[in-house]
C-alpha cells in the first residue's frame, strides 16, 4: 500500500495551533488574573478597556463605538488604545481576536466536543447575517439609549469577572451559551450570534496574513479540516477552487484558528502571506511501501 509523510506526524505536528491557542487564551486571562489574586498590576483592567504596566492603553474598539455613539465623545486614552488593537487585528485578522484571546472560545469547543460525543445533529442553522444584524442593533440601542448596551451582557467579560470575583448572573449567561451550542446550533454562538466576532471579522476583512490551501492537490477528500474548522464555509473556494482560483481563505469568517493546519493528513493547509505571488504548491512527499 502507499503511504505518505503525513501520516506519521508527531503529536505537537497535529496538535500545536490548537496548544499555542489555548496557551494564548490562558495567559492572556492569566495576566489579568494576577493582579487581583497576587497583587502582581502587570494588566489593569479587562479585555474592554484595559491598561498595560501603567503605560499602554489597550481599547475594544467595537466599546468605543459604542461609547462614541451613545455619549458623544471618547476619552484620547480610549481612542489611542482602539486604534493600537484595531491595527494589531487589521494585520493578523480580526476574527484571531475569538481564536486566540476570548475565553468564551474555550467554552464554545468544549460545547463543540460534547455534542460530537453525543452525536447530536448540526440542529439550528441560523441566517449567515444575523450576526451582523446583531451587531447593528448593539450600535443602534446604545446611541438610543445612551449606555454601552452590550457590556452588560457581554460573555467575554461576565467569564473574567466570573473567574475573579464570582459572578452569578454571569455564569448563568456562560451555561446558556454552552448548552445553546450542544442542544440547539452546531457552533451556534461564535458562528452565527456573536456580534464581537462580527465586529472583528469587518475589521479583518483585508488581512494579510491568513491560512491557504498551499497543497490542495494532495488533499485526499477525508473532510477532517471540514469537521473541525468553526466556519466550514470558508474552506471550499481555496480547497475546491480551479488551478487559476486563490489558494488562500479570504472569507473574513476565517478566524485563522490553524485547526485545519493541524487535522489533515495530507498537510495541505499552513499560513501565508496574502497579498503578492500565489503561496507555492507544496504536495506532500510519498513514500511507497510493500502492502
């Protein structure tokens, strides 16, 4: 029978995007955490607004457009700190942002896995713009109703709070969500509600660095990067694609999390560059082996 390289890749071979991600949602909760538990101020504040060794401001600028439009003005702090995370996401990809920084991500695979050990069908397939509807009535009731709305009951900061300080509403939201996932939607919220992930996903729209199907013809059609990935949707045109078609997954859903990377067994997929010449074809080596 034949047999090729990439069935013989290490652990970390198939697991190390997933492994840097979760290292990165933890550490980045876990300097925040610090401070309050060891007194250790390195990070002040929360993934909303925070302020780094007392110098670096760092600002949700989806926050400070809504602050903009519920109160009128947004303090020069805010705004230097929106514009120094909106330019890290524009480079790497808004939607890195819900792979390797929210915690709720952590939640919503661990929902993710519990379904596929239950066998529990796709379910609810909610329309691809509801999210972004979503996001227009946050921006929308906030300058209505002159208040931030949607940090009342954003997860993203109701799981910090929850860690720290024990919060029970907030812990009732985080169930909701992950039982939302395992009963109702295949990777319902992050997928198709998530305004955060909206928001992040317009202003990544033009990343250069995203994830392409280098080696698409050695794909052997197992439909394991199909399984994993949180936007399946977003692999067809570079997988599927003719000879002339981009290799590289623009769709801005694309949160460049590097599962795909890590399942196939053909290494068709890696992260490249965007813009300028076509990532190069790369087909695995084959090593041919008596049956």
């Amino acid at each position: 029978m034949i047999e090729t390289a990439p069935a013989r890749r290490s652990l970390w071979q198939r697991q190390r995007w997933l492994t840097l991600r979760r290292s990165s949602q933890l550490a980045i909760l876990g300097l925040f955490l610090i401070g309050p538990w060891f007194d250790i101020w390195w990070a002040k504040g929360n993934l909303a607004a925070s302020l780094w060794f007392d110098t670096i401001p760092l600002t949700d600028p989806m926050i400070v457009v809504q602050s903009f439009v519920a109160l009128g003005e947004v303090t020069a702090t805010a705004l230097v700190g929106a514009v120094l995370v909106a330019g890290f996401y524009v480079m790497v990809g808004g939607r890195v942002f819900c792979s390797w920084v929210c915690p709720v991500n952590i939640i919503t695979d661990a929902a993710h896995w519990t379904r596929q050990r239950l066998r529990i069908p796709p379910g609810w397939r909610p329309h691809p713009a509801l999210r972004m509807w979503l996001l227009a009535m946050c921006v929308a009731t906030s300058a209505w109703t002159g208040t931030i709305v949607w940090e009342l009951v954003n997860p993203v900061t109701l799981v910090q709070r929850g860690i720290v300080f024990g919060l029970g509403f907030g812990w009732i939201i985080i169930a909701s969500i992950f039982l939302f996932d395992v009963v109702v939607s295949r990777r319902g919220w992050c997928g198709h509600l998530c305004p955060v992930g909206a928001f992040y996903g317009i202003l990544g729209v033009a990343s250069p660095v995203r994830i392409a199907a280098v080696a698409r013809e050695a794909c052997s059609d197992c439909g394991d990067c199909f399984e994993v990935c949180p936007e399946p949707q977003v692999i067809t045109p570079a997988l599927r694609g003719v000879d002339q078609s981009t290799r590289v997954i623009v769709a801005r859903d694309c949160t460049n999390c590097g599962r795909c990377i890590d399942v196939c067994p053909d290494e068709v997929f890696r992260f490249a560059w965007r813009y300028g010449a076509e990532p190069t074809v790369a087909t695995p080596e084959r090593t041919n082996k008596p049956s």
